[in-house]
C-alpha cells in the first residue's frame, strides 16, 4: 500500500480519496473550505487547508507533500469564476516543492477540452490546437509536468464529468435552447475514473497520457432526451449544428492498458 496525497479533494478528489483508504492505502488531501476538514477527518483523512489562488507557506506546502508516494492534483482551472485566473503559475509554482518532497510519482486530471478545435476521432495521439486561454493553460501545465526529468506524470483528460449528484441535464434544463444536438457526447462517470486511478495506483505510474471517455455512440439529442425522460427533467428545444465537427473522443487506450471497462455510461 501507498502514501497518497490529493491536492484538491473537491467533487472528485474526496471521493477518490475516500476509496483509496478504503482500499488501504494512506491518504492525505487538501481543501480550500475549512468547513470540510472535519468531513475529511471523519472519514479518516490526513486533512490538510491549502488554497493555491493564495500565498502558502514553504513550510505548509512541504508538510503537505512530504513522505508522498504518489501526489495525485485534482485541481480545475478557475476561469468561470475568474477570468484572469492564471492556471499555469498556480500549477507550475508547485512543482519545486514536489522535486524538493521527492515525489516520484504524480497524476493530473486534464481535461478533453484540450481537444475541441478538433474534429472526427480524435485520442491520445491527435495533434492539439488549442483555441481559447483556458485549453493552452491546461496544455502548457501537461507539458510542464510530463517533460520534467525528476518525476513521472500521468495526465488523464476527463470527458464530461456526471455522478450520482450531477448531471449535464440538470444545466441544459435551465438555457433556452440546446445547441450542437447532433454532435457526439463525450462524457465520463465519477466512479470509473476512480476506478482507474485505483487500478493505476496499484502499478508505476507511467509518463503518458490517457484519455478516460466512456464509449457512448450517441449524439446530443438522444443522450440528453434519454437522460430528461429518466430523471424527469424538461429540455428546451434542441439546435443541430450546420456543420458539425463529430468530435468523438477515444477513451479505450486506458480500458486495453488496465483490462478495466467502462460501466457507468450515464
């Protein structure tokens, strides 16, 4: 078993993190809200309030990562909330303090975004480019982490995020129209990233990236509608794009690697 440190145990951090420990391993994580530490704490977590969009102490930060086997950042990008958010200083000004705790092993959840000026299939091989600030960010901390020579990074880029709290359709309910009905969704359940990450932990973890997208061979429209109909949600109208882009991105690479399907495709 293993000494894991999650920094941003939020949505999908402390869940991870709960299932890590239940799995044996230590487990210490991170929050910026000080009213989940007792949370953390009864659920047998190292609780540690660390907040990166402020100024840290040398001191906190290395007690944080120090005696970690595998520090796994779940950190999202700020830019809906702050436009200026820089992610790349953020992200960056840790890694002297990981080469310093001497990690040698580290995930970062990405996102599938990297991939939207994309089109067709697209997977972990497809040459990015990047449109909008918050994607280049998100590439340059990739590059960042995966070209240092002290430690080995595995970058997962996450489709669209849904769990048993949260689902996309809860968002679409409330706009006046759906647009791109007839492009591909790309989305992923909470419960199998964490079953891969679980399974990744178990081995080295590898210098690579991989894309984590359940094989859903659906558009918009009919994900969505299916989804309404089962939660008993009303959409708006739906929009078709002119001219679509049918970016479908492969999350198979990982599933081949680690022998571990999808299951959770809603």
């Amino acid at each position: 078993m293993k000494n894991i440190t999650i920094l941003g145990a939020g949505w999908l951090g402390f869940p991870l993190a709960v299932a890590l420990q239940k799995a044996g391993h230590t487990v210490k994580a991170s929050t910026t809200s000080s009213e989940k530490m007792k949370s953390f704490e009864d659920h047998h977590l190292h609780a540690f309030h660390i907040n990166l969009d402020e100024t840290e102490s040398s001191e906190k930060l290395l007690s944080f990562l120090q005696d970690t086997d595998i520090l796994i950042i779940t950190v999202p990008p700020a830019f809906r909330a702050d436009p200026n958010d820089n992610y790349v200083n953020k992200i960056t000004a840790l890694i002297p303090f990981i080469e310093q705790s001497g990690i040698k092993e580290v995930m970062f959840t990405s996102s599938t975004t990297v991939y939207i000026s994309t089109s067709g299939e697209v997977d972990e091989t497809t040459v990015l480019e990047p449109v909008s600030v918050m994607d280049k960010q998100i590439i340059e901390v990739e590059n960042h982490l995966l070209q240092n020579t002290l430690f080995n990074t595995c970058i997962l880029r996450l489709g669209g995020l849904i769990g048993e709290d949260r689902h996309p359709v809860y968002f679409l309910a409330k706009r006046d129209v759906i647009e791109e009905a007839n492009e591909p969704v790309n989305m992923v359940h909470r419960e199998d990233i964490i079953r891969y990450i679980e399974a990744i932990v178990k081995q080295p973890v590898p210098n690579e990236i991989f894309n984590i997208v359940a094989p859903v061979m659906e558009d918009k429209r009919t994900f969505y509608s299916k989804a309404a109909r089962e939660l008993n949600v009303t959409l708006p109208p739906f929009k078709d794009n002119a001219n679509p882009k049918m970016r479908r991105v492969i999350g198979s690479k990982i599933a081949k690697r680690y022998d571990i399907a999808y299951y959770n495709l809603v």
